[in-house]
C-alpha cells in the first residue's frame, strides 16, 4: 500500500519530528570533530525545504556511529547543526539531549519554519531496544512524524518506529519524506513491472547474504548477471575449483537451488567464465585493525578452474564483455554489489566495465537503479555516479527491501 508522502502533510504551526540520516563521517581535527563527508546532510534539504515552505516547526532526530548507550563527544551531532544552518542558509537550535525539558522548552519555542535538531538518539541504550517510555518521551514533542532515513528503516527502534506509532495512535499523521519516497518509488513500485528485458546483476563477498534477493528476484528478472566472490560458491556447487577463493561451501546446495530455479522459470542466469586470479602471500606485516596484510603475486585471467595455490578476485575481460552487451540491451538494470575486490585497483576493471554499460544502457533510456552499499562506491569511484537513474542511501536496508520484507521504519508510516 503506498505510504503517505510528506507532501500530503498540512504541517502549518504544526511540531513535526522528522528521523533523518545524519550518520556522516567525523575525524578529530585540532580537537574538533569536523565532518569529512557532508552527503547525507545535502541530502535531506529538499524535505526541509518543503517543510519550511510549509510553515512546520522542524525538530530533527537521527543516530551517529556507535556510541552504545553513552555520551560519547566524538559522536555528537553539534558539528552538523552547524553545518546544516551552512547549507540551509537559516539558524539551526541545537540541544544537547533528545528527550527532557530542555528539549520541550526549545521545541516549544520555535516559530513556524524554525529547524532544531536534537543530540544523538543513541546516547541512550533506549533507542535501539526501541523502548516505549522513550519513545513517549521522544514523542512529546511530536504533533506529526517524518521518517526520511531510509538507511535506517530496517530496525525497529525508537526513534524510527516507536514515536511513529505513538504519533499516529494520538491520530498524528506520519509521512515519508521525499528521500525515503524516491528510495520506495525505485526499490519498491518501479521493479513490480519493470520495463524488459529487466537485468540483475548481484556480486559481493557472500551467496548467503544475497541468496533471499536472488531467489525474490528469480521471479521478476529475465537475466541474473553474478559475479564477486558470491561466483565462486556457484562455481564450487558445479563441480568447479575455487583454490584459495573467498566460498561458502556450506551454501552450495543453495547456489543448485537457485540455479535450477532458474532454469524452471526460464531465467538467463549467467556465471563469469573468466576470472582474474592471484596468489596471497603473507607480508608479515598487521594492518591497523591487526589483521594480516597480503600481498598479491601471479595476477593472471584464467578460465575454468582456479588452481589450488590461487584466488579469484575478479570477473575476467571476457566475462566483463559478455555482461555488458546484455546490460546494453535492459530496459530496467538493478545492481547490488561488486564484481570483484574492487578497492584494490589491480581487481577493479570488472567492475568498471560494469558501470560503464550501466551509464550506457541509462545514457540509452534505460532505467538504472543501484541498490546501495559497496555498487554505489564503486560507481562514484568511477566517477559515473550522476549517470544513473537513482543510487540508493541504504545498504541493509536497501537489501532487506529488495528482499521484500516489510521494513519496520516504512510499516510505521500512515497508509494514502
Ligand atoms: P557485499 O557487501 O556483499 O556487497 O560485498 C562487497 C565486498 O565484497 C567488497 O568489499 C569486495 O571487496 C568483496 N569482494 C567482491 N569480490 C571479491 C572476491 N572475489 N574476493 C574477495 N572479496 C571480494
């Protein structure tokens, strides 16, 4: 059912609570917290914008890092209170709590068109294990709700779900904001009856992770296009050799499963017949998290198996070639995660050749959509991240979503 929208709130002299996704990058920098990467600040200026416009008293919530229940200073949102007034060109109030009186004083205060934004929701264990009398006292303050961290909408907590249900128990209405909107409208409704030939292309590190988007999308998609380590597994379950490649032997009879899903239903299901492959060898040396550092000798493509002493790290130049010709002819693309160890730039050009066919199929009127984490990096590293129809902000989230599981911060939302 479609979920009301933030631009069907009367919102005038109205306090609305609005979840955004502030969890932006923070280095220590002559004993301040600067912000490195200010994206998902920008990010949510439209639905403020329209806020504004629409006379609302603006109280911002949101989460940043880990910090466990505590107040932890390096996890503080002030820095992007400051930020925010930057960019929206207006004053933005800053608390140093998100519940109590001096929340309900400064709540109480503002004027139509006023934003404040509220400390780390996460500085109480409260939020998280999505406690009600948090969420009551997060709630106070709250004449309608708006949810626009869609990164954040597959967990129950307070203050994506709690205030939400209580705002709408006291007849409050609750609305997506125009992020989480776009995130429904392309993760959601435009791949219920996608425009064909609709491809998929899944890589990333594990099949387990993906297997549930795999198996909703073996219903929907007329080729599935796989590559990453997640290959591998396939390749293991079909008799092949993987050598020292990052599988999951204990999912093999999941990776068969899928195939003759495939097959059953009439599903292109292509594996890479190439693969760039490289020897580890151990340099002794720890990284910062203490974790042996490799290094990599006898970067070779082969194809068919992988010998003992050797692991895949990428899809080969011919299996790059043969997946871009089918993703130039889609209508409809979705892509989640990488072709291969992408962050080394020895095992990246699979995946570049697969975000240039991407741009190009798109370029072409294709609809392209790129469903979050590690595909948008490397899109963006690529420097093609403008040439898309729409990156997802999510990454769990955006896979629970693919997934099709109901996620708790959307659920919460009124229905149209
Ligand atoms: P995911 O989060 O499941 O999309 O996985 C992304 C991660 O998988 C990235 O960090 C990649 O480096 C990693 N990855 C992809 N292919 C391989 C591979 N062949 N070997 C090792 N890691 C890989």
């Amino acid at each position: 059912m479609a979920k009301l929208s933030v631009r069907d709130l009367s919102a005038r002299g109205r306090r609305v609570f609005v979840r955004v996704d502030y969890n932006v990058p923070l280095e220590e920098k002559d004993g301040r917290m600067v912000i490195t990467d200010e994206t998902r600040i920008r990010e949510t200026l439209q639905t403020l914008d329209l806020l504004i416009e629409k006379g609302a008293r603006i109280i911002l919530a949101a989460h940043l890092g880990r910090p466990k229940g505590k107040r932890e200073p390096t996890m503080s949102l002030r820095p992007v209170a400051e930020r925010l007034a930057d960019l929206i060109n207006r004053p933005v109030a800053f608390v140093d709590d998100c519940i109590g009186e001096k929340v309900a004083q400064t709540a109480g205060a503002l004027k139509d068109g006023d934003i404040l934004l509220l400390e780390n929701t996460r500085f109480y264990r409260e939020e998280e294990a999505n406690d009600p009398a948090f969420a009551a006292n997060l709630a106070k303050v709250a004449d309608l709700y708006v949810n626009d961290a869609f990164g954040a909408a597959h967990r129950a907590h307070a203050s994506t779900e709690g205030v939400a249900r209580i705002v709408a128990q006291r007849g409050g209405q609750c609305a997506a904001g125009l992020l989480m909107e776009r995130e429904l409208k392309f993760l959601g409704d435009e791949l219920e009856n996608p425009a064909r030939p609709f491809v998929v292309i899944l890589g990333g590190a594990k099949v387990s992770d993906k297997i549930k988007v795999i198996d909703r999308l073996l219903e929907k998609a007329d080729t599935i296009l796989i590559g990453g380590a997640m290959a591998y597994t396939f390749k293991l379950a079909q008799g092949g050799k993987v050598g020292r490649s990052l599988v999951e032997p204990d999912k093999t009879d999941t990776a068969l499963a899928a195939l003759a899903k495939a097959k059953q239903r009439g599903v292109q299901f292509l594996l890479p017949a190439d693969n760039v492959i490289a020897t580890p060898v151990d340099t002794g040396k720890v990284n910062k998290k203490g974790k042996p550092v490799f290094d990599f000798v006898n970067l070779k493509t082969v194809n068919g198996d992988i010998p003992d002493e050797a692991e895949g790290f990428d899809i080969g130049a011919e299996t790059a070639r043969r997946y871009s010709e089918v993703i130039k002819g889609a209508k409809t693309i979705l892509w989640n995660g990488p072709m291969g160890m992408f962050e080394d730039k020895r095992f990246a050009e699979g995946t570049n050749v697969v975000a240039k066919a991407v741009a190009e199929a798109t370029q072409n009127g294709a609809k392209s959509i790129i469903g979050g984490g590690d595909s948008v990096k490397a899109l963006n590293k690529a420097g093609l991240g403008d040439q898309v129809t729409f990156m997802s902000t999510g990454g769990g989230a955006s896979l629970e979503f693919l997934e099709g599981a109901v996620l708790p911060g959307v659920a919460a939302l009124s229905d149209k």
